[in-house]
C-alpha cells in the first residue's frame, strides 16, 4: 500500500524541457532617454533554454517553477549630430547601439486546464542578471572615438528584475506542447550615476524590460 501511494504522489509531478524564440524590447517612460539616441528602442529576436517541473493540485489546475537561460535585451538606432573634423562641419549620422542582457529566470506560475488541449499559465518571473554587453557599430565609434566595440554595461542594470506571465498553452500531444507567454516586467532595471543635491548618487530610470516568448515544451518524466 506505501508503495503505491509513493508511485500515485510521483506521478502528479511533471518535469519538462523549454526552448524557443522570443521577442524583447525596453518599455517605460524614460525608455527613450536611456538610449541616447532619443529613440523608441526596436523589437528584437532572442531566446530561452530551461527545465521546468510542475506539480497536479486539483482537476483543473497545475503550480510549477522552473530554471531558464534568457536572452534579452533591444536594440538603439537614431541620428545624432557630431562635428567632422574633415570637413569642419556639424553632420548628423545614423547610430546603432544593440544591448544584450543575459538573465537566470526563475518562473513560478500556476497553470489553469481549460480543456484537454488549452491550458492558460500566469505567474511571477523573478530574474537575476548574469551579463549585460553593448555593441557599438562603427558610426557611434565615430562620433565617440574613445567608444570600444563592445562594453560590459552590468553595472548600469539592476542585479534583479522581476516580471509578470501571462499565455496560452496548446498540447499537441502527450510529449510535446507550444506556448505563447507575454512577460511584462514590473521593476524599474535601469540605473545610473546622476547629480543631485550637490553631488553624484545612484538613480533609477523608469525602463522595463519586456518580452513576448514562443515556447516548445518537451514532457521528459511523468
């Protein structure tokens, strides 16, 4: 009898692979600001890689967690004026900034089973960064000539984010499932040194990361 309540309790645990494209972007009020570029920020592609395990509650609905490698981050573009030491003359010239953000996502979600097929997960998204890089393309190194190619940018972000879940997800069958999650995030995670009160302090500018992920689930134990 302990043995088969032991087998009846493992079976409501569900451990999964997920991988899969996802758009991202920079939103917030003071989003044009921090490009330097004074620049709506554009959509980009990137992606994610991860385990998730989740567990049965009830008839009609599953609580899970998981651990992902994401990808995100956006990309600058605008023109800006700079003085041409060849011809002794203000040009504007088109710029391109590509930020890369490298996070450790840790979902924690509750999944709702509409029908046999649908399934609507929501849920928090607690994120740490673990990298952040700058491409600067070969015009900004021209109007900033002391600009490298590529910068580490870590200390200019919060070292933790957070984020909402929200999606469908559509079961294909027994093994395999796609998703469709939209992740707003909730935390201002742009920072920098600013002047105020006489003097330089730590100030947090109001951008959010924000990303649309499409996902394949994987079932690799039951």
């Amino acid at each position: 009898m302990l043995l088969s309540v032991a087998l009846c309790t493992q079976a409501q645990w569900k451990f999964e692979v997920i991988a899969g494209p996802s758009l991202t972007t920079f939103t917030g009020k003071e989003k044009k600001d921090w490009g330097a570029t004074y620049t709506n920020p554009k959509i980009v592609l990137r992606g994610n890689l991860g385990l998730r395990a989740e567990r049965l509650l009830s008839e009609k609905f599953f609580a899970g967690g998981g651990i992902v490698f994401a990808l995100k981050g956006t990309v600058y573009e605008g023109d800006v004026e700079y003085y041409n030491s060849t011809t002794y003359e203000l040009e504007q010239i088109k710029v391109k900034y590509t930020k890369n953000l490298t996070y450790l996502d840790l979902p924690l979600y509750a999944k709702y089973v509409a029908s046999q097929r649908l399934k609507i997960l929501m849920g928090l998204q607690p994120s740490f960064l673990l990298a952040a890089k700058i491409k600067n393309d070969e015009n900004a190194r021209t109007v900033y000539p002391g600009l490298p190619k590529t910068e580490d940018a870590k200390d200019y972000y919060t070292p933790f984010d957070l984020a909402a879940m929200f999606g469908p997800l559509y079961q294909i069958n027994d093994q395999l499932a796609v998703q469709v999650l939209i992740v707003p995030g909730v935390l201002k995670m742009a920072k920098a040194e600013a002047y105020s009160g006489g003097g330089m302090t730590e100030r947090k500018y109001k951008v959010n990361n924000a990303g649309l992920s499409f996902t394949i689930v994987y079932l690799i134990r039951q």
